[in-house]
C-alpha cells in the first residue's frame, strides 16, 4: 500500500517537472520572437534613417551651387570683364564664378581640353582649333575684341605694310591671331622678305627699343600704349584695321572671342546667357566708366599704372557682340584666315553650329 502511494506521488512530481518544462520552452519561444520582432524593428528603423540621412546628403550635396569656371588672358580681351569679375568678388551677382587668368590661349586650350573650364576668352582663331580639339566641341558665345594691332616704330618711314620689306619685326602672338593676321597682311601687300621674330611677352620688345632706335614692332593694346609712354621717339606707324580695310571691305580683324564647351551650354544653358548679360554689362562698363576699369586693370596686373590704362582702354576695341551678331562678322574674318592657312583654324571652317546665337 505504502509502495503504491508513493509510486503516485513520484508520477505526479513528473508531470508537474514536464509541465515546468513546457511552460519554460514557450515562454522561451514567445521571449525569441519577441527579440526577433524587436531586432526586425530595429534594423527597419536603422535603415531608414540611414536611408533619409544618404537623401539628406545627396540633397545637400545637388542644391551646391555650379561653380562656373572662366578664363581670360591677360590683355585687352579681358579688360571687358574686369567689371563683372568685380562684382563676382563683391557678392554683387548671383553666380557662382572662379576666374583664372593666363598669358597664352594654348594654355587655355589645354585647361578646356582636361575639363578644368567651361568658359574662355581666347583668339579668335584659336577658338576654332579648340573646337575640334575639346571633347564635345566648344561654341563662340560672343566676341568681345576687335582689332587691337599696331605697328609700332621710332623710324619715320615706315607708314604701311609695304614698308616691312627687308626689315625685321618684332610681336607677339605665335600661333594666333596676331600672326595670322600679319602674315595675311603680308602677303596680300607683296612682301617676302620681311623678317618676323616672336617674343613671349610684350615687355621683351618695349626693351629691344632702347637698344635699337629704329626697331619696328606690332603690338596690341594695352602694351602699344605702354610702349609708347616709356618711350618718348616711339610713335604707331599705322593700324593693322586700316591695312585690313585696304583688302577687305566686308569683314573686320576679330581679335577675340568668348567660347564656352558644348556640354556645359547643354546642361547650364541659363548660365551661359546669364553670363553673356552680364558680360556685355561689365563691356559697356569698361568703354563708359573708364576710370573704374583703369583701376581694376592696374589691380589685377593686367596694365602697369593707372594713368596709362586710362590712355590704353578706349583703344581697346573692347565689345561684347553676342547671338546674330557672331555671325555677321566671325565667319567673313575666318574665312580669310582659312584663305591664307587652313591651319589657323586647325585645318577646317568652323560650321553654323559653332556660333552660339539662341
């Protein structure tokens, strides 16, 4: 009887020990769901605010203003804009500009070429040797110099092209405008025999007059003006616009021009004809307010003392002709160029896409 009673008693010890056991794995269960459904949340919770936080930085990162990236050369082509980079360095315009100055179009080429530009003022020509040499091609979207050449000489013979038989000439410009335009210039008055030598700065030649009194150079402006004040026997034999207007009667020496890469025109259009306004503005500026241009001029090492940028600027021929005006006088002055050496415009002419006039 004792043996009965106490086999009972172990049977119900165990099903209350199994019962433990299977309430101890539910709760165990529920508790593992549980953390699973809270790690779940979690990782849903962590990857949406990472999700918002990368939209909050790609937001941030395309409301950054396009920096628009501009180029000049030291010289009378950027005289024009010496304005409009004031304002820039004010905070007087709504764009966003980094302005870098050079003493040679190569160069600007190059920097257009490596995708550092999207906006120069370069020689004309120089502008359609860009366009078949940038990824993309380059567009003129205004010209902003005309002619600027003199011949420059103490020699009181010396009156026109035809007088540079025999002699030797000094200039600047290799490449460009200026020699192209000399050599046309030449050749168009039967000369042969004269002898060009190309310097790298206009400050070589204004040195070669004091040794040689009867030294003959041509020159653009500003360094003419320059020339002729540190030299008091100087004086401009002639303008190479009156011997251009002598050969050509429906065309004008384009001196330089403003081109801006086709792909930054294709996705900045409004910044490119902002530009453009705003170009033009800073161009009446500089012809109206001679003064405060003199000042900028001096300031950025463009032209050496105030007094004498104030006599250089109005003979500048500074401008800013932009849409149908490109085409009524850039394409008759490449094709002279053309005429005389396809390789002045890197061996083709520019076709009607080239000018921007929308």
């Amino acid at each position: 009887m004792a043996t009965r009673k106490f086999k009972r008693i172990l049977s119900i010890i165990a099903l209350v020990l199994i019962f433990a056991m299977v309430i101890g794995t539910i709760a165990s269960a529920l508790t593992g769901c549980g953390a699973v459904e809270k790690t779940s949340d979690t990782a849903v919770a962590e990857a949406a605010e990472k999700k918002t936080e990368s939209a909050t930085e790609t937001k941030a990162e395309d409301s950054k203003p396009t920096v628009l990236r501009v180029a000049g050369l030291k010289g009378a082509t950027t005289i024009g804009l010496l304005n409009f980079i004031k304002d820039v360095e004010s905070g007087n315009t709504d764009l966003n500009v980094e302005f870098t100055m050079y003493t040679a179009g190569s160069d600007i080429m190059a920097a257009f070429a490596s995708g550092d530009l999207d906006i120069g003022l370069v020689p004309s020509n120089v502008a359609a040797v860009m366009n078949s040499k940038v990824e993309g091609g380059v567009s003129v979207i205004d010209i902003n110099t005309l002619g600027v050449l003199s011949c420059v000489s103490a020699d009181e013979s010396v009156t026109s092209m035809k007088d540079l038989s025999g002699r030797t000439v000094y200039m600047t410009g290799q490449g460009a405008t200026p020699e192209y335009t000399v050599r046309y210039l030449l050749d168009q008055s039967g000369i042969t025999d004269c002898d060009i030598q190309f310097k790298s700065e206009p400050t070589e030649i204004v040195s070669i007059f004091a040794e040689d009194r009867d030294a003959v150079a041509i020159l653009p402006q500003p360094f003419t003006t320059a020339a002729l004040s540190q030299n008091e026997s100087l004086k401009i034999s002639f303008l190479l616009d009156d011997e251009w207007g002598k050969y050509n009667s429906d065309s004008r020496i384009v001196t330089g021009v403003t081109v801006a890469s086709n792909s930054f025109i294709a996705e900045h259009k409004d910044m490119v004809d902002a530009f453009i306004k705003l170009h033009k503005e800073s161009a009446d500026k500089a012809v109206s307010d001679v003064d405060t241009t003199a000042a900028l001029a001096v300031e950025k090492g463009i032209i050496a003392k105030e007094p004498l940028a104030k006599k250089a600027i109005p003979n500048c021929s500074i401008v800013c002709i932009s849409g149908a005006g490109i085409k009524d006088m850039l394409p008759g002055y490449y094709k002279v160029l053309f005429d005389q050496d396809p390789k002045s415009l890197g061996g083709a002419l520019p076709d009607d896409s080239f000018y921007y006039v929308d």
